[in-house]
C-alpha cells in the first residue's frame, strides 16, 4: 500500500480561498470516485473566447496542479476576464496525485483511456466538460526524463501552428527547450513533437478534445528535474501566451 504524498483536499481548500463569486464564477460539475470529488470551475462563464485547462491526469505531475493554484493565487485571470471564460480540471487523478502514481486507484493510465467504450469515472468526468466546444484545450505535464520543456499541439486551423513557437520562446527565458530530435519516442521539431495523421488505437484527451471541434489543443510538457518554482512558471507563461494569442486574434 503507498502512503500518501499529496493531499488533494489542501488543493481544493486552495482554491476555494480564491473562488468566491467574482469574474462569473462557478462551480457546477462533480463526480465521484471511490475515494475522491472530481471538481470543475469556470471563471469569467459567457465570455466569447472559451478554453478548458487541466491538469494531474497523470497523478506523479503535480506541477501542472500546482500551476493552476498558482493562475487563481496570483490573479493572473484578472489579465483575460474581460474575454475569456477558462474552464479549469484541477486535479483529474487525485488517488495519483495523493500518492505520486500515474496511475488511478485501478491501476489504470487515464491518458490511454478516451477512445475506450467504457471508460473509469476520471474520463468519463473529463469527456463531458466537452458537451461545450472550445477554441483552445491546454493540458498541463510534466516529464521527468526531458531536459527542457516541449510540448505537442493539434488543431482545425493550420495557421494556429506557430502558437507552438511562440510559447517555446516565452518559455525559454524560465528553463532550457527540449531539442532533440526526438522526444519520448516521437520526431520532434525545436521542441515541438512531429505528429502524423496515422489513426491510433488509443486516444489521450488532447485527440478527443480535436474529435469535439476544439481548434487548438495542447499538451505541455514541462522537466521534472527542475524546480517547481521554475515549472509553474514555465507553464503559467505558456498559458499567458496562448491566452493572448487567441486574444488578439479576435
């Protein structure tokens, strides 16, 4: 049995610190697990420009839970809530990020898991935040094997394609890029991972987020080996640029 490394209920308290009406706040959506509540929240609702962020899919990548206290902490949304309505998954693995696992309580990756016809409860949770569409899903990792940020982006507009760069550059100023030519398995491009249009047997959450029409999706992959100062910031500025980007698109 694992002891316990994290405890989710002090992410919640976080946020319910910083979540008390304001900027069209709402939180609207649970479900359960055996052990724990699956949360969603929705800062600035009926704004025109709408993204989902998430994060802790994988329970051992605590820094992209972290960056999203950090967004509310830091009132870093006060920057986009005249624009955006952002949707945030805090925790999508709270049994892993409790005692540092990948995987759930089932012993199961919940980012293999989105074309399965019967999916554990996390996914089946994060698949219906996407009964709304989005112009912009961000998800929030981290690998502990790279030396540098990377990340991997899809979408319905080409033209959205120098995002990826564009979040590189502001990144690169916090901790170094990733450029290999190839990242965890895949061809990669100045840290940006090179991906065909070969159908997979299996969907992470960023090719069903693209199935429900979003126009940009992303993964982002910040280094382990660093601080986790350096992490929340590397993804809190990735977030900031995609943010904006959008912004001044529209």
């Amino acid at each position: 049995m694992n002891s316990r490394k994290n405890d989710i209920e002090i992410i919640y308290s976080r946020l319910r610190q910083h979540l008390h009406g304001g900027n069209g706040f709402a939180i609207n959506h649970f479900m359960q697990t055996p052990e724990h509540s699956l949360v969603k929240f929705v800062l600035g609702k009926g704004n025109r420009l709408k993204a989902m962020i998430s994060a802790g899919i994988h329970g051992d990548e605590p820094s992209g839970v972290e960056a999203i206290c950090s967004f509310l902490e830091n009132n870093r949304f006060d920057n986009f809530s005249d624009e955006w309505e952002l949707t945030f998954l805090p925790c999508l693995n709270p049994y892993g990020y409790e005692h540092g696992l990948r995987e759930n309580h089932e012993g199961k990756d919940l980012n293999r898991l989105f074309k399965h016809e019967s999916p554990p409860t996390e996914v089946r949770f994060a698949k219906s935040i996407f009964d709304s569409s989005y112009d912009l899903t961000i998800e929030l990792h981290e690998d502990f094997m790279t030396p540098g940020y990377y990340l991997y982006q899809k979408g319905t507009h080409a033209e959205d394609d120098l995002l990826g760069k564009k979040i590189l550059q502001a990144v690169k100023n916090i901790m170094p890029i990733n450029l290999n030519g190839e990242i965890d398995g895949c061809s990669a491009q100045g840290g940006i991972i090179v991906q065909g249009n070969e159908p997979m047997d299996w969907w992470p959450m960023a090719l069903y987020s693209l199935s429900k029409g979003t126009r940009r999706c992303l993964t982002l992959e910040t280094a382990t080996k660093l601080s986790m100062d350096a992490r929340i910031e590397a993804h809190l500025v990735a977030i900031d640029t995609a943010l904006n980007y959008f912004s001044r698109k529209k």
